[in-house]
C-alpha cells in the first residue's frame, strides 16, 4: 500500500466501506491514468461532469487567465464580476425568455437548496411536492425532497410540508393544490434508475402547477449541458420550469452550480430582508470563467447533436447486446445518459468489477442496485465507443 493510500484512507472521511481506490496521476478526454501506469475509459464522466471531456484545453485556459487576474473578492451579488456577468449573460441567450436571471452556486445540492427557499418566498407558501425515486441533494432541504427513504431515514426528522408523488402518474397530479409553494422533479430520474416519463407527464405537471398557482423547479444538474441530446432536457418535452437548477457538467470540471429563474422572482430575495440568500464562494470568478468556455465549447461544437448521435449508436448496440444476452434486462436512456439494468444486483456488481479490471468505468450504486449508469464524455470518439462496448460484452458473457 503506497503512503498516499494510507493517507487516503487515514485522513479523508471514506463515504463506502469499499471505495474505487483508483489513484489518479491525470485525465484527458475520455480516459483517466492512473500512478502504476495504467489507462482507464470513463464511461461516468465523474458522475456526469465531464461533459466536454476531462482538462478540456479551453477551459484549463480560462482557468489559467482568470487565476492571474483575481480569485475571491467579495461575498456574491456585491461586486461586479466579469466572469459571473458573461456566464449570466450567456446561460439567458441559450434559454426560454422567462429563465433570465441566474443566481450562482457552488454545486447542485445548493443550487436546489436555493431553488427551494426562493419558491417559498415568492409563493408564501410552506408545502413542497417531490416524487418517488427521485434525488436532489445531500443536505438537509435537498434531502428532504429526495424520494427515496434509504436517504432520508438515518436524518429525519427532516423539513416539514413535504409530499411524494409517484413519479410518471398523471392521476397523481392532481394532488398539487394551492397549499403547495413549488413541485421539484428531475426530467429524468438519473439516481433512481434513468427513468424517462411519458410524453404527456411533463407538459402536464405544468399546467398542474400553473392552475395551483405553484412554481415548477426543474432539476437539470445531470440531464443538463448537451447529456440527453438537447442542451437542457426541458427541451424533449417543450417543458417550461419556473425555476431551473443546474450544477455538474456546468463548469467544466469546475465546482459551479446555478438556479436561474425570472427578474420577477428572483426579486423576492432582495427584499423583505434584503440578503434573503447569500453564498460566500457561489460563482466564483474562476469557476464562471471555466464555466463560460465549456458552455461555449458545448454550443460551438454541437455537443448535443453529438450525444445524440452517439447515444443512439451505444443504445442500439447494447440493446442488440440484450437480444444475445440473458444478464440484461432493459436498456433506458437519452442521448448519452443511459440505464442498463441486469437481471440482479449480484450480477450487476460482479459486471461493474469486471469493467472496472479491464480499464473501464462505469456507474453504479448499491442503492440502485440492478442499473448500471453509462455516461461517457460527449466527446467520446467512435473508437473509444467501439473499445468500451468490447469491454462491455466481454464483462456480460464472461
């Protein structure tokens, strides 16, 4: 064991009995490296980050520019920070008109934290509706709108107000009335499966929440930035949000996470007191500079066209994988944001080991034990989808 392992395990809080333990040298691309040498495909993106690619040369550009000229100057909001305004500017030019105004965040537990408080403000309302299956965030108010107890139990109790409904039900929506503040969803469910709604769900949460007079968040932190094949997941539905959050692939590999809402809304936090909501390191110039290139790179180079394109291709492969294979038992997903769910979680580990040996990364979790979640940069290059297919097929028939 080499003296940075026992430091690892010594000095860093471990959130597994078993931690990947990979030791990273660096990254580029599609692969990570490791310190004895070896090449490892990423086909999680870090957990749906690297959407541009690991140490993209555009944004580790920004991030040297910006460095040089200044890092933290101010708590958010106070001062005016080129970085931040260009970001805003930018995320509006690529949005519906109504999501204009951005508040910056660390990450997207915060961004949703933020979301949450400012639809209880603008509404005056206490209640908040979630669905089953679903995740938000680690912390106390992203917790408590998470839809799955294996979260919540060990911290409740939790925020009061709180229902679940069952998620891609249309019956179900009709217990959103005008007691509730805000419905919070993802587009697609990423920890609770890759579990893609019905066409009609989304449009008609909308008009449930627009008749009850409550704000609808959208929680794109993973579907956002080109990974299900649009630039925002919102997009498949032509789904409106009061409120968007968005975080993961957002910087570029950068910690940086937004809600973006309305000026009308937005309003309702500089007011009645002032500094209703106020982060110290949100938007941090450095991370918005990041953030800025890799929003760029994503548009300029149709990032999105290309993980459709790609998804398509390593969804029909696997999905052929499928007819010649007994270990799975459904493939779901949208452009590069994919499910591949076995037959049991035994095997599914087994599986991901097996990957994981023979140098390819995939994501799964004890919690949702029979999907494995694939979610390659969308950079990935038709060799590297070729090899990480073979390694795939391998790991199932071996």
């Amino acid at each position: 064991m080499t003296s940075l392992r026992r430091r690892f395990r010594r000095y860093v809080c471990q959130t597994s009995p078993h931690p990947i333990g990979l030791e990273i040298d660096r990254a580029s691309g599609s692969y990570l490296y490791t310190t004895d040498g070896k090449a490892y495909l990423d086909f999680i993106s870090g957990i749906g980050v690297a959407n541009i690619g690991h140490t993209n040369r555009a944004v580790v550009k920004a991030v040297k520019t910006q460095a040089e000229r200044y890092l933290h100057v101010m708590v958010y909001g106070e001062y005016i920070q080129s970085p931040q305004v260009e970001l805003a500017t930018r995320l509006a030019q690529c949005l519906p008109k109504n999501l204009s105004q951005v508040y910056f965040t660390n990450s997207g537990t915060e961004a949703n934290e933020g979301a949450l408080k400012l639809a209880k403000k603008w509404t005056g309302r206490k209640r908040l509706i979630s669905f089953e299956g679903s995740f938000h965030g680690d912390t106390h108010g992203a917790c408590s709108v998470t839809g799955r107890e294996i979260y919540r139990k060990p911290f409740e109790p939790l925020l009061p107000g709180v229902a679940f409904l069952p998620f891609n039900d249309l019956d179900a929506l009709k217990q959103i009335d005008d007691s509730v503040a805000a419905v919070i969803t993802e587009p697609i469910q990423g920890e609770g499966g890759m579990r893609i709604p019905d066409d009609r769900f989304l449009p008609a949460l909308r008009a449930r929440c627009t008749e009850a007079g409550a704000l609808l968040i959208f929680d794109e932190v993973q579907t956002g930035f080109g990974r299900t094949g649009k630039l925002f997941a919102m997009e498949h539905s032509e789904t409106v949000p009061d409120i968007l959050t968005v975080a993961k692939s957002m910087g570029g590999g950068m910690p940086l996470g937004a809600f973006i809402s309305s000026p009308a809304i937005m309003k309702s936090l500089s007011v009645d007191p002032p500094l209703s909501h106020v982060t110290t390191f949100g938007g941090h110039p450095v991370c918005c500079a990041a953030g800025l290139a890799s929003l760029n790179f994503i548009v300029e180079n149709d990032l999105p066209g290309r993980a459709k394109m790609m998804g398509e291709k390593l969804q029909a492969a696997l999905r052929k994988l499928g007819r010649e294979c007994d270990a799975i038992r459904a493939v779901r997903g949208k452009g590069l944001m994919i499910g591949l769910e076995l037959a049991s979680p035994e095997q599914t580990a087994r599986f991901v080991q097996r990957c994981l040996k023979a140098g390819l990364i995939l994501g799964w979790t004890l919690h949702t034990n029979t999907v494995v979640r694939i979610a390659p940069p969308l950079t990935l290059s038709e060799k590297d989808l070729r090899e990480g297919l073979r390694i795939i097929e391998k790991a199932l028939k071996k």
